[in-house]
C-alpha cells in the first residue's frame, strides 16, 4: 500500500483527499516510478478543487509532475535506481499523476535528471520553471539577448513569473516585474527583478497600441494583461504567452503586429516533444541560480495538498510549493 492524493467523483460529489491505495490502482506504464516529490501548479489547483474540468478520468491521483527514481522498469531506456523527472503528457489530468508515492507511466514521457539537480531541486523548478524556460527560450530563438532592453515578467509572484525572473535575470536581462502582491517588492527584487510595477497597470482595457516599453515578455495572465504587453512591447520584439490567470480571453488588436511586427509565441509544456524538453532541462540545471530556486520554494507534505489547492486559485500563493510525499 501507498500514499495517494486521490480525486473522486461520484453521485457523493467531486473531493479530493490523501488515501492508502495499493499497486494494482495504478494505470498501465512501462515504469514504475518511486516519488519523491512532486509540487502544486497552478494546474493541480484546478484539479484538486474541481474549478475547471482539467481531470477527466476518476479515480485518478492529482500531480501533474513529479521527479523520483525507477523501481521498475520494462523499458531499455530506464533502469532500477535512475532518476527521473516528468510534467505533463495529460498526468494528473487523464492518467494517475505525482502526488502519490508511487507512479506508473510510459517511458516516452519520462526525462532522465540532469546532472547537479536533485530531485528535490526538479520539483522546486517543476512544471512551471520549467515552461517558465521553454518561454525564455523561444524568446531567445526570436534573437532576445542582454541589453536589448527591459524584459516584463507578468503574475511575477507566482511560480512561472519567479522562475522567468531568477532565469532572466541571471542571463543578464533587465527585468521588470508586475505584480498585484506590490508588498512582496523586495522578495521580486532578491530574484533579480530591476524594477517592480503594480499589475493594475495593464490589466484594464488598453489602447491597441501604447508606448513601446518592452524588448519582451513572460506572460503567464493572458487577458487585458497579454493584449497591454503586446501593445506596449517595442518595434521588431517577442512576447511568449503561457498562462491564463487572469483570463482565458485575448482582448487585443491587430495593431502590434502589423505596425509594429511584434511576434506572439504560445508556449505549451505539457505534449511537448523530448527534443523540446531535454534541452530546457539541460538549460535549468546549467543557467538557474540555485540559491535564488531555494528562496522562492516552500515545502509541504501531502497531507497539506488540498489546502495548497485552493491557495494557489486564490493567488495566495508565492513562488514554488513542493510536495514531499514521503
Ligand atoms: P501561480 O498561481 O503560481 O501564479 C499565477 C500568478 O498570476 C499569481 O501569483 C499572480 O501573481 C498572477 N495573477 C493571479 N490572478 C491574477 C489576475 N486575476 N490578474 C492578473 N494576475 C493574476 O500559477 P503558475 O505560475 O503555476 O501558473 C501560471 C499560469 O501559467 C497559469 O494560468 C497556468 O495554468 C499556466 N501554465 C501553463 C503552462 C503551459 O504549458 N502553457 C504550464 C504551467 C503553467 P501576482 O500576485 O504577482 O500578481
């Protein structure tokens, strides 16, 4: 028997609450995996409360990442003892996920860990450091380098935007930072943040084109939000777009990229291709500042899980929350 967060949803309702589950709960999978942590996006939040319809297969156990070794394995690329590191690919969604224990999943959706991270350090980074860097990189493939000018980081308390600002501002990057948690000034400014704005700035109803501020930009609230960056980043510039945490809706104009020939790159981690994914994992063990990824991780346990849920929709949560399940 292990532990699971385990979602239900029958003629009692939708709940979610840690249980004792045995093996044979597990889905179908090549390999079997040990966890050791897994984390809450904001994604597992939708999940555990049930605000949005993201799990479609119950029972199932939340987590939609996780990093730990294999016990099993009856694929040649992975053998008993490796360590692995996994998001996404619909786990914690359609097939039982990482807050639990124990996982089973294909082989094809596990990433070997880089060398110099632990598992504890995967997780800290976990599935939102993680498109935090897939946005980092498509910005750099459009030709974004240091000195180009300021770099706007959106939802920047949060895991996406802490991650996008330690990485950003590690490679040199000018960054600003917009927040509506403008008290937590000084914590943006320790992971590099240059400059700190109040979010009201650009999530109201904007004109289609605004004063060119922005060389580029990490969006991870969507909405008015992502219409304003885009109006307001400069002639020629890159604005990757990942998150909805304000809307789903993109209430913008043609404007910006016909007038301007601005390039909006949507970001998804979750079917990514392994040719994606390892290269931006390569890059977070190699680029992302250790001691920058402790401060803005808070450990819980399991048992505190549902909770954390219902913190990270009510965006009360800062930074990176890892789960240790054991
Ligand atoms: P968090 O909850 O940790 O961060 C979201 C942040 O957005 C909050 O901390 C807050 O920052 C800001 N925010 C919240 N509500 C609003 C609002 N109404 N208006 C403006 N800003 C708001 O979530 P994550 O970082 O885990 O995820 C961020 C987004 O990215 C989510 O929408 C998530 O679904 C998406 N995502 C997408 C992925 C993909 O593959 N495309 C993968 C991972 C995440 P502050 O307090 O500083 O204002």
């Amino acid at each position: 028997m292990f532990k699971a967060l385990v979602i239900e949803k029958d003629e009692a309702g939708y709940r979610a609450g840690v249980r004792a589950v045995d093996d044979a709960a597990l889905p179908a999978g090549e390999v079997l995996v040990r966890v050791e942590y897994s984390t809450i996006n904001y994604k597992d939040g939708l999940a555990i409360t049930g605000k949005s319809p993201v799990v479609r297969s119950f029972p199932l156990h939340a987590g939609i990442d996780f990093a730990g070794v294999v016990e099993a394995s009856e694929d040649a690329r992975f053998k008993v003892g490796d360590r692995v590191v996994l998001n996404g690919w619909g786990v914690g969604e359609s097939h039982s996920g990482g807050l639990a224990q124990k996982a089973r999943v294909k082989a094809d959706w596990l990433v070997p860990l880089p060398e110099g991270l632990t598992t504890r350090q995967a997780m800290a980074i976990g599935t939102a450091g993680y498109t935090a860097m897939l946005c980092v990189l498509a910005l750099e493939r459009h030709g974004l380098l240091p000195g180009m000018g300021d770099v706007l980081v959106t939802g920047a308390n949060g895991g996406v935007g802490s991650v996008a600002i330690t990485l950003l501002a590690g490679l040199g990057h000018r960054v600003v930072a917009s927040t509506g948690r403008t008290g937590e000034a000084a914590y943006l400014q320790g992971l590099g943040a240059a400059e700190v704005i109040d979010r009201a700035e650009l999530s109201a109803p904007g004109k289609p084109l605004g004063k060119e501020r922005w060389a580029a930009v990490v969006d991870s609230v969507g909405s008015h939000t992502l219409a304003n960056a885009c109006a307001q980043t400069r002639y020629g510039g890159a604005v990757a777009a990942c998150g909805l945490a304000q809307g789903l809706d993109f209430p913008a104009s043609v404007a910006p990229f016909i007038l301007r020939g601005i390039t909006l790159y949507g970001i998804d981690s979750v079917m990514a291709k392994p040719s994606v994914r390892m290269p931006a994992w390569e890059r977070l063990a190699r680029d992302l500042d250790l001691a920058r990824l402790d401060a803005i991780t808070t450990e819980i346990g399991l048992g505190d899980a549902v909770q954390a849920g219902t913190d990270i929709l009510a965006g009360r949560v800062r930074g990176r929350l890892v789960v240790d399940v054991n």
